[in-house]
C-alpha cells in the first residue's frame, strides 16, 4: 500500500480489518515505529480523526505532530504558473516537499466548499500532497471520501455480527440544518460494497449520490421499505450530488427513531459523529442498546493504527 486515500488503494481488505482487530487486542506496540515521525494535517476541524490518529501513532512508538493550516501555516496556493501577488504566501509545491522531508507518513484532511462539483471531486489539494510530498499520504478526510471513518466502520461491523448469514445493512439519509458533504456516504459505500453483506441505501428524492458509489446498489426513495429486516442501519446527511450542495429537504419524517426502529431486525444504528441529536438520530436510540456508534469512534484508533502500520512497514 502506497496511499490510503480510498478503498482502491487496499490489495485485501479484510486482513486490514483483521490487522486492526488484532492491534486491539494487542495496542501497545510502542518499539515498532519508534523513531518514526506522522504528521498530520488539518485544512478544517476535527476532533475523532486528530486525536484517533495521533493515539495510533503513539500505540506504534511513531511520533505524531499535528498542523493547522491557516492557524499554525502559510496560507497556501495550489494553482501552477500564478504570480503569487495574493493573499497566498507559499506554494504547496515547496510545502508539501518539505513536510516530505520532515515525516515518514503525511495524514491530510481537508474539506469540500461544496460550491462547485468539479472542484470538490477533483480532488486538487490531496493529490497535490500525492504528487509533491514523496511519502505515503493517508486522507483523513477528503472532498469525496473518509477512508478512515470507513474502515473503522467495517472493523465495528465485523466485531458486532455474530450470526452465520449475511448481514443487512442499510444506509439512510437523516434531516440536518447544514448542507455537509458526501464524503462519509461515499465512502462507507464504496468499502461496505467490498465486504459480504446486503447492502441498500436510502435517501429522499434528489439526494442520490454519484453513480460511482452507488453502483449496483439499490437505492430506496421509500426510508421504511428499505429498513425492513435490517441488521444495521448507518444514518448520515449529506446534501445533494446533483443539484451540488444544496439542502432539498429537511424532511424530519426521515429523522431516525424508535419508530424506524421496529422495522429492522432489531438493528445496530451507527454514525460518524459528530450527530445532531434530537435531528438526525433521536436520544432514544443513541442513549439505548442499539447504538454502537461509540463502538465505531474507539476503532477509529484501530482503524488508523492499522493504516500506519501497513504503511509504515515497508521502512521497519
């Protein structure tokens, strides 16, 4: 493994989630990255991803050293060929070659405008890191996916399913008061496609996302019919893909509760965090057993722990 920026990037999927399950069991390796240096860097906010990140590298001995663009940075230019007369003090081909020089592995996280489609899901800003940094490029999150918050998912689901047959495990869009981006959607979609289980997603009208992710997914418009039976229910809002970035609905029919509850099999519910209570998922369900969406932020440790590890094992 080169990169972690998407599920592309990982030969065999389930040996990471394994790999992750086992560094849980066993986290304190703290002599095999010793002298080894992770920065992380941050274009938006964030609290799971920053300190998950930097506890796995100190579980692995690695050291981990976290900069804010914007706060703790020069404000940067991506654009080649400018005169940089601007606001923009450096450019991210001598930043970014730098950081190169500075650290073993290099975690990004940046965040969509949500303005313009094109720009977003080109991605500029992560692979100008690919291209200019020279060492492997972790995305902990990017304008399209969240590779981290999706394999820790994975290791959640993993860990919590015990029958024999094949999981049910649905997607569905909730109420928000904010148009926030597909990222962890797409995502979650893009990995969970790779694993064994029925998989479906649900959204209104207009909140598909793009045909990439959704791929040979069902795709319900109808939240109760495609809750029936399931063993897992993902919430998460994303704002529209095809009208970019607007909100369409607020909907607060699609709000997660006990009464969506009872459709399932008794399901686990999962999200990202953070979660707007009371709006997205009810306190009914996110304070009852079915939660396990404390579950899935622990193993975001696991999850980073085991990406530095692959990552880093190839200069051990």
């Amino acid at each position: 493994m080169k990169n972690f920026t998407s599920v592309k990037d990982v030969q065999n999927i389930n040996a990471l989630v394994e790999k992750a399950l086992s560094l849980k069991a066993n986290p304190f390796q703290t002599k095999l990255a010793e002298g080894k240096r992770i920065g992380l860097i941050f274009f938006n906010p964030s609290l799971r991803t920053r300190l998950s990140s930097q506890v796995a590298a100190q579980n692995l001995g690695a050291q981990a050293i976290v900069l804010d663009i914007g706060k703790d940075g020069w404000a940067l230019e991506f654009e080649d060929g400018v005169v940089m007369n601007g606001d923009k003090a450096e450019h991210i081909k001598e930043a970014a070659a730098v950081m190169g020089r500075y650290f073993d592995v290099l975690g990004v996280r940046t965040f969509p405008e949500l303005k313009s489609k094109e720009a977003d899901y080109s991605e500029k800003l992560l692979n100008a890191f690919i291209k200019y940094a020279g060492v492997p490029i972790v995305s902990l999150e990017s304008g399209t996916r969240h590779p981290l918050q999706s394999l820790a998912d994975l290791v959640t689901i993993k860990e919590q399913w015990v029958a024999k047959r094949k999981p049910k495990v649905v997607l569905t869009w909730a109420p928000h008061v904010k148009a926030l981006p597909q990222a962890v959607p797409n995502s979650f979609a893009e990995w969970i496609g790779k694993a064994d289980v029925d998989f479906s997603i649900a959204n209104p009208e207009g909140y598909d996302l793009a045909e990439e992710f959704r791929e040979g997914v069902t795709v319900f418009h109808d939240q109760a019919e495609a809750l029936k039976d399931a063993d897992f229910v993902y919430v998460k809002n994303w704002s529209s893909y095809d009208d970019y970035g607007r909100i369409l609905s607020q909907d607060e029919r699609w709000t997660f509760g006990s009464k969506q509850l009872e459709l399932t099999e008794n399901a686990k519910v999962m999200h990202c965090l953070p979660v707007r209570r009371g709006l997205v998922i009810k306190d009914e369900i996110l304070d009852g057993p079915n939660a396990i969406h404390l579950e899935q932020a622990e193993n975001r440790v696991y999850a980073a722990q085991a990406v530095f590890h692959e990552l880093l094992m190839p200069q051990i």
